[in-house]
C-alpha cells in the first residue's frame, strides 16, 4: 500500500483565500487520505484582545474575516453591549442589519467569483466580482470605506445612513434581482457546472449534523437552522424572509443555498429600509467604556454560519477573556469527510463549496 | 432534450452580454465622485457618514489635548503628538498631530475622539509615494484640504446594466 500512494501537498501557498495547507494521499487519481494543515496565518486574536479596550477591539476583531467584517463584529458588539450596559437604540438594529446583509452579499459574490474560477468558468469570475462593486459602493456610502467598515459599536452604529442611500440600495436590489436570473442560466443550471458539482462531495445530514457544520453547508445538507430565525437577534423577527434548504447536500446544494441567501438578503435590505424607524442611532457614554463584571455570550448568522462569542469581564476597560467561535474552522472536519475517496480535479469544487476562510479558522 | 435548453440559453445568455454595458471605472482619466469625507459632531456624540480617507487637520481649532493619540494607541499607533514653530492661543504648548500612513488603517476613531471639531477625514483616497518618509504627515501638510478632482463620475443604472457617467 506504501508503495503505491503518492503524497501531495496542495498549498499552503494561497488556495484560494489565505495560507492553508491540504496533505492529500492519492492512490492513481483518487483520495485515500485528507490531512488538513491550518495554522498559517494564526495571529493570536484573542488573546490580542484582552489587551485592547472595548472600542479598541474593533478595528483590530474585523481583520481575520475582511470579506465579511461585519458579520464577524456584530456578535461582539451584541456580548459587549450587554457587558457595558449600553442597548442599541430600535434605529441602530435596522442599520445594522442593512449593513450586515450588504456584507453578506459582498462576502457570497467574492465566493461565488473564486468558485467560476475552481471549477472552470472564467466568466463566472468576472460577472460577480465586477457586480460586487455596487454593493461594495453600497457600504461605503454608509460607513466609509470598501472592505475593513470598522461599523458597529457598542451601543449603536458609529453615523446615521445619508439621506439618498435608500432610493439608491433599492435601485441596485430591483437591478441585481433581475441579474441574478443571468446567472443561473449562465451558470447554476448549466450542464457544464452540473457535472462538475451535482453528486459531488456528498454531505448526509446526520454527518452535517454530527460533524458540527454550519450555515450553508448545512442547510445544504437539508437542515432549516438558521440563527436569525432560530434566536431572532437586533429585530431580524420584525422582518419576514425565507431560509433556502436544499436536500441533497452535495456541492451544488451548497451553491444552490448561497443563491437562495443573495435574493433572500436583498429581500431584507428592501423590508429593513421601509420598516425603519426615525430617532437616535447611538447611546453613548462619554470616557473610557469599562464593563460590569460578569459575563456575555452571543451568536449570530455570518456568511458562512454561526459566529458566536464568549466574553469574561472584571470590571476593567478590557475585556478578562473573549472566546471567539468561527464558522470556518468546523469546515476541517468536514473536509476531512468529504475529500476521502473522491477524485483529484473534485478537490477544487469541494474545497471552495465549502467556503473555508483560513484567516477566520486560524483567528 | 432539456440538456441542449440550457446549454442553448447558457450561450445565448453569454452573447446577450456582448451588449451590455461596462462596469468598468476608467480610473486614472476619470474618478468616482466622492460626496465628504467622515466627519463627527461631538456634543451629539455621533458622526456623519462620508468616506474614511485622509485626515483634515484644523490648526486654529486643536489644542494639542492628544485624545486622538491616545485613541489610536493598540489599533494602528500611527499618531504622534510633534512640536510646531506656530503660536495658536488655543494651544499653549504648540503640540499638533502627526500621521503615519504607513500604518493608518483609516478606522476614524481619531475623529471620534476629538472633542473640538479639528480632526475630520477627507474624501483623498491617493496617498501612494515611492519611499516610506512621504507617508509620515506633517500638522502643517494635514491641514490642507485636498485638490479637487478633474473629470468625475458617478454610477448609473439603466436596462443595459451598470455604467459610470
């Protein structure tokens, strides 16, 4: 058996969206064994943390996931709030899932970009990335710049939005609606991309389930879990939306599910803005922001699943302990599963349908 | 039968994009139009939205308190409080701001934290240079509003897609 297998290091040299290593064992030019090598690009974000005050963290708790900054801050800014007493006012909560849903949209349209790519269909790489840059404007019309928003603080958001964006946001959803019918026919329900992905790296739901996975992959895998209707957070129950849930759990599912997100997520922009109400978008206190002592924990929908924290204070300005729980990191064990007996050129569409930020898993 | 529909519409949808129009910025020639830049009001304790670029410094309004270096101190550490050969009544000490874009990441918790309306960010997103010394800021260079743009454009949206204009 020794003899007969040839090991292959894919990675660690950026496949697809950071520094991360695959150990593949092939037997001709299938998979017998996985090895998962994360750890590259570990900064040590938690414990940076404890050294940091609470308004401090935030510019620096956004960079492990830029694509997705804002879905990776707002569990925080839900725990620390409860810490520092300070509730966001009903306007804030609107903001914030405007902002969070534009971020959502901008992280699946980065995915959806490199997945054209790692399964063969370069115009499927042009199309969203060029399209992402109406929702990137979007964003920035609020918070001021293009990736990193550095938004939401304890307490609120940090400015009101200006006075032309929701006319333009509604414009942009009624357009990318009607763009997005492109693109399946371009792309989703094209018999080439069928091949690559349908019956490919299949994920039953009892392993989705016991193996931990998250979001999309496992409402891929035909689970309906999804935090913002499960725990409704920041008046997401005012607003109703549907969750896609595909049954096959393969890595079309999985696409099919991130499509399903985009429509559902404008959905929301568009209910959000006519819902919101008018007054104060912050409580702030003035000097430095000290915690009660005890402790909070929070958890929301990111794009790519449940992001939760866990956050310890002892009356200082810095948080004791935060524990930070990303969705990336339970893709390894998933990786793990799906690879193994599958062929060499599947690896691409199965790595990437799973949506494994390796900057978020390492934190 | 069903394989031929949507290889067929798959093709025809890809030629259909031949006549779209191109979202593609000219950027050099022609720039986005960039309304503001971030600015705060501190008696409200809340800021305006507008673009996080270069900072504005306003000489005859800050009083050299070093809140915004103190703020930036743990996120970036990329402002420093340097000695100016100006007299301002309202800044005994003549201590103003220095910036080092170096290592800026353009969070804008400098502007929150200054409480007399003298630090605010501008719409200047253009701040490459060839050696790292140019990225350090003088008080004196901050205080400079930025040029504005020749030949700027905004995005429009119509049935053949998304365009600058």
């Amino acid at each position: 058996m020794a003899e007969r297998t040839l090991t292959l290091s894919i990675g660690p040299q950026h496949p697809g969206a950071g520094h991360f290593r695959l150990i593949v064992v092939l037997d001709g030019d299938i998979v017998v064994d996985v090895k998962p090598d994360p750890g590259y690009v570990h900064r040590g974000a938690e414990k940076m943390a404890e050294y940091r005050t609470y308004i401090q963290n935030i510019p620096h708790l956004e960079r492990p996931v830029i694509i997705d900054s804002s879905g990776i801050l707002f569990p925080y800014v839900l725990a620390s709030e409860e810490l520092l007493d300070l509730p966001p006012p009903p306007r804030a909560q609107y903001i914030r899932i405007i902002m969070a849903e534009l971020n959502r949209i901008i992280s699946h349209l980065y995915w959806l970009g490199i997945y054209g790519v790692f399964v063969g269909h370069t115009t499927m790489f042009l199309w969203p990335v060029g399209d992402r840059e109406l929702f990137i404007d979007l964003a920035q019309m609020i918070a001021g710049a293009r990736v990193t928003f550095a938004f939401f603080v304890p307490g609120g958001v940090r400015n009101d939005i200006p006075d032309d964006f929701p006319d333009k946001a509604i414009k942009v959803c009624n357009y990318y609606e009607k763009r997005l019918k492109e693109y399946e026919k371009i792309f989703f329900y094209n018999p080439l991309v069928l091949k690559r992905t349908q019956g490919v790296g299949i994920l039953k739901r009892e392993d989705a389930i016991e193996l931990g996975a998250t979001g999309p992959n496992l409402r891929g895998s035909g689970v309906k879990s999804d935090v913002r209707k499960d725990e409704p957070y920041s008046s997401y129950d005012d607003i109703d939306f549907e969750i896609p849930v595909y049954k096959d759990g393969d890595c079309w599912s999985r696409c099919m599910v991130r499509l399903g997100e985009l429509y559902q997520s404008m959905n929301i922009i568009k209910q959000a803005i006519k819902k919101m109400p008018s007054g104060p978008v912050k409580n702030a206190k003035r000097g430095v922001l000290k915690g009660i002592e005890g402790e909070a924990f929070a958890r929301t929908e990111s794009a790519r699943g449940t992001m939760a924290y866990y956050i310890i204070s002892d009356g200082k300005p810095y948080p004791y302990r935060l524990k930070l729980s990303v969705p990336s990191f339970r893709c390894l064990s998933l990786m793990k599963h799906l690879l193994v007996n599958q062929h060499v050129a599947d690896i691409p569409a199965i790595y990437w349908g799973l949506d494994y930020w390796p900057v978020e898993a390492d934190k | 039968m069903s394989l031929a529909i949507d290889l067929i519409s798959a093709i025809n949808q890809a030629i259909k994009n031949l006549f779209k129009r191109r979202i593609t910025l000219r950027y050099p020639e022609v720039n986005l139009d960039i309304e503001r830049g971030y600015s705060y009001d501190p008696k409200a304790q809340v800021g305006i939205a507008g673009y996080k670029g270069r900072h504005i410094l306003h000489l005859e309004k800050c009083t050299g308190c070093s809140l915004c270096a103190i703020a930036c101190q743990n996120i970036a550490n990329c402002i420093a409080m340097v000695k100016l050969d100006v007299s301002y009544p309202q800044n005994k000490k003549s201590i103003f701001p220095q910036i080092d874009y170096g290592n800026c990441v353009f969070c804008g918790f400098c502007v929150d934290a200054c409480p007399f309306y003298a630090l605010f960010m501008t719409n200047d997103h253009e701040l490459s240079s060839t050696d790292k010394k140019s990225l350090i800021m003088s008080p004196l260079q901050l205080s400079i509003p930025p040029v504005k743009k020749k030949g700027l454009v905004q995005l429009e949206i119509d049935d053949r897609g998304p365009y600058h204009k």
